[in-house]
C-alpha cells in the first residue's frame, strides 16, 4: 500500500487566508493530525474525518503518528499554523521519515507570522530581512545572541518569534539591547499582537520606545533598517539598494534648494559644468556616487550643495520629488551607462527635463587598438603583453583579472584614490606593489615615466577623451613603443545630448 502525506499549512489565524490547496487536500485525506486549535479555522473541511489530536510539547509524537499512518497506506494531513516549513512541523517529519519510505509527501505553503505582521504594518520587510526566534527551548541562548548581532551589524530588517513567555522573561531585552548597539534609537518597529485573530493590536514605536515594553508569546516584533519610514499609520522599507557606508539617508529635501537642476557628475568636467550653471544663477545640486567624489566637489565648487552616496533609485526619486527638482543634468562618465539609463528612467516617469552632458571624444592621433568590450580587451591585452597597464578605473578589474589565462599575467592598475576602489583592487588579489591611488588626468611624461619604471608592455584604456587624459596615454604609448588598446564607448539613445557646456546651459534656460 502507499499512502501519502500532506504537509498543511493553516496560516496565520483566519479562514480567508487559508490557501484553497488546504481544502483539496484535508478533502483528499482519510487522517487528520494536529494540535487542538489548529483545528478552529477549518472545522467545515474535516467532518468525519479520523481526527488525532496531541498537545503543546508533543510536536514529535504528532509528526511520528503521521508518518506511521501514511505508511499504513493512509493519506494524512499533518497541520500546522503559519507555513508548516517555517519554524514549525515539517522538520520533524522529514526528520523521522526512512529513506525506504514509498508514501508520496507534499507540502502546502502557508502565510507565516512574519508575512501576517508585515501585511498589517504596511511594507517593512520590501528590502533584505531576517526572522529570528527567541525561543531557546531549540536553540542554545547564545547562538540567538550571535545571531540577532549579526542581524544587528548587518542593519537588516527583522521579525522576531516567540518573544516573551513567563518562563523567558528578560531574553527579548537582551536581544533588543544589541539591537541598539548596533541600530538608531529612532529606527521605526512594530508590534503586532494576535494578527489575524481576535484581539489583534497594531502599534508602530520606535526602537527606543520598544525596550520599555511588555510582549507575550501571541506577539511578534518587526524592527526596520535604518532606512524604514512611516507614512499615515504605516510602515515601509524601501526597496532601492544604498551605499550601507554614507549618510545620504539622512539628508532631508527641506535642507536641499527648491527647484534646483541636478547634476549628476562623475567627472572633473561634471563638476566644472555644476560650476557654470550655478554661476549663471541656476540653483544647483551635485550628486557624486562616492564620499570621495563630493570631496572633490567641495574643493572644486565651495558653496555648491552637494549629496553623495548611492542613493538607490528609491530614495533618489524620493529626494527629487520633494525638492522639487527642476531638471535632470546627467554629467555622469561615458560609461556609467547603468546610472545614465536609471536617470533617464526616473526623467520620463516624474516628467523631469533631462538633458545629457557627453563629453566629446578624442580624436585618436596615436596607434590604438579598438574594441568593444573589457572582456574582448583583456583577451587582446594577454596576446600582446605579459605587464598589462589598466587604466579603466577599478569597477571592470574583474574583467581583467579574473578572465581565463589571466593569472599568467602581471596586472598593474591606476585608479582614484579612494578608499572603496583600492579595497576592490587588493579583494581580486592585485599587490599593493602594483596599484597607483592617483587623481587624474596624468601628463603624457608622468605617464611615460610610470610605465617605463614599472617595465609595462601593453595599456588598456577607455576612450576618455582629451579631459580625461586619452591624449596623453596614447601618445606616451606609442612614445614606448608599447600596444595601447582602446574599449569604445557604449552607445546610448539619450533624448537630449550636448558636447559643450554652452549648449546645454543655453538649452536649461529655455526650460519653463
């Protein structure tokens, strides 16, 4: 005989969010296993059945009587609250289960507690989140603590189950106190008692006020990350990714000039276009994707305002609608195409101007060897020399490094001189011996210079044009007689390009 053994999930405590698969299985089924309550919500469906019940503390027992029944020849329903492979039976009875077993199992998915609490808070589980039990009657105390201060560092958003018996007391204060070690006191949290069921309560505190409280068992705790906010009386997380490392989450656009232009600069030239527009009496915003780019900012353009980070798209669209942007000006580098395309996004769907700074590209006076790719450069770069030069900048070194017959290579990198990108260089294994931290553009000497000392036989560079120094490696390469290789721009369709600072101001004048 062979039976077959469902695995049901009831919810969180309502019919209405039973998934209808529960009713054609508990149909299907000759045996119902399950603790008492569980029962409450699909009493309609299991009249006549052969109903066992065990209690609290015997989850063992019940998950070995279903499994004995079903290999009787019996079709089983073993029930569960919440989703049944979620902290709760399931286990058990894959635990139990004999590989010689011949009965057919199948698992019905369920709404967790964490998915009822966060549907009734509103979003705050949208970006990257944990679940963490506080239940220790499992799990040794101290890998909890472990845990919740990973989760902790890591500022994910969290839920937390089993909160607070009579017999756990003061656990959950443990748990909440490294939580602030590591989180703001005002990071928004709910408190969801009972969701679902009668007597539910729904209360959004900060993190702060949340260690004064009392919970109980019938409760569980959704902490957000530093990025959750409140709307009315709810609670979201948005989803765009952020630099976890900059404060851009903390700027408010009430600190931001009303109705300012946006430029978005990634270059020397960027910032100079700022520069311009601000001069001719335009309000202006600089946003730089690096600390190190607003720094540069600062000494460029004092008095500019400037945001810096990678906001994410999220915040972003955030940030310009309440200030009330006026325009969109992409000065981002030539092959910033992912940032070029999001900003373009972001134009049509707040119906922003957007106007394109594309700096002009260098006309090639020197040898150069074109393509169209970092990984077709690498491949050419390794035919043609064994001390390979990269002057791409540092978010392609993978490309290079990591391509195949690369480790037979020696790579030698110049980048900017900032924290992040050197970090980068040193993780895909580049010595420190062999990195040049310096802002350019460089000089057709300097960079003679530093690829004679280095005895460097073959250059990759992209076409930066004359302000990001092209001119100047291809004419030191083919000084030292070495093959200078060339990755041609990508090619966007911008709905608004200009190639001198004039134009386009002239252009952002005409806008109403």
């Amino acid at each position: 005989m062979t039976g077959k053994l469902y695995l049901v999930s009831v919810g969180p405590g309502s019919r209405e969010l039973i998934p209808p698969m529960v009713e054609q299985a508990l149909a299907a089924s000759d045996v119902i296993v399950a603790y008492d309550l569980y029962l409450t919500w699909i009493q309609p469906w299991i009249a006549g059945k052969d109903i066992r019940t065990l209690p609290l503390t015997q989850e063992r027992d019940r998950a070995q009587l279903a499994l004995a029944e079903a290999r009787a020849g019996k079709t089983v329903a073993l029930i569960s609250s919440g989703d049944i492979g979620i902290y709760a039976m399931a286990t058990l009875a894959y635990e139990d289960m004999r590989e010689d077993d011949s009965f057919d199992v199948q698992l019905i998915p369920g709404i967790t507690s964490a998915n009822a609490c966060a549907s009734l808070l509103g979003a705050p589980l949208s970006h990257d989140f944990a679940t963490l039990s506080l239940s220790d009657l499992l799990c040794p105390w101290e890998w909890i603590e472990s845990r919740a201060r990973h989760i902790a560092e890591a500022d994910l958003a969290v839920v937390f189950y089993n909160v607070q018996s009579k017999q756990r007391q003061e656990g959950v204060y443990r748990i909440l106190d490294i939580m602030l070690e590591h989180k703001r006191p005002e990071t928004l949290c709910g408190i969801v008692h009972n969701a679902y069921r009668e007597g539910q309560t729904v209360e959004i505190v900060t993190l702060a006020e949340l260690r004064t409280r009392q919970f109980n068992m019938l409760t569980s705790l959704v902490i957000g990350n530093r990025f959750t906010r409140r709307k009315r009386n709810w609670m979201f997380t948005p989803r765009g990714y952020f630099n976890w490392q900059n404060t851009a989450d903390t700027i408010t656009a009430d600190s931001l000039p009303g109705a300012a232009a946006w430029v978005f600069a990634g270059t020397s030239d960027g910032n100079a276009l700022a520069r311009q527009l601000a001069a001719g009496g335009q309000p202006v915003i600089v946003s730089t994707a690096s600390d190190y780019g607003a720094e540069i900012v600062a000494a460029d353009s004092p008095g500019l305002t400037s945001i810096s980070g990678r906001l994410g798209v999220e915040r972003r669209r955030e940030l310009l609608q309440q200030s009330q942007a006026r325009c969109i000006v992409d000065a981002t580098h030539p092959y910033a195409t992912e940032m070029s395309q999001q900003l373009m996004a972001l134009a049509r769907e707040l119906a922003l101007p957007y106007l394109r700074y594309e700096r002009p590209s260098a006309v090639d006076q020197h040898p150069a060897i074109h393509c169209s790719s970092m990984a077709a450069a690498a491949k050419l770069a390794m035919q043609h020399g064994q001390r390979i030069f990269l002057a791409t900048g540092s978010k392609e070194l993978a490309s290079f490094v990591q391509a195949e017959g690369a480790a037979d290579k020696q790579w030698f990198v110049r980048l900017a001189p900032d924290p992040q990108h050197l970090q980068r260089a040193i993780d895909l294994g580049i010595p420190r011996a062999r990195l040049c931290a310096m802002q350019g553009p460089f000089s057709q000497a300097a960079n003679e210079t530093l690829w004679r000392d280095w005895q460097i036989d073959c250059v990759i560079s992209k076409q930066s044009g004359d302000a990001g120094g092209y001119g100047a490696k291809a004419a030191a390469a083919a000084a030292l007689g070495i093959p200078f290789i060339v990755v041609d721009r990508p090619q966007l369709d911008y709905p608004a390009s200009f190639a001198d600072f004039a134009s386009l101001q002239a252009a952002l004048e005409q806008l109403a």
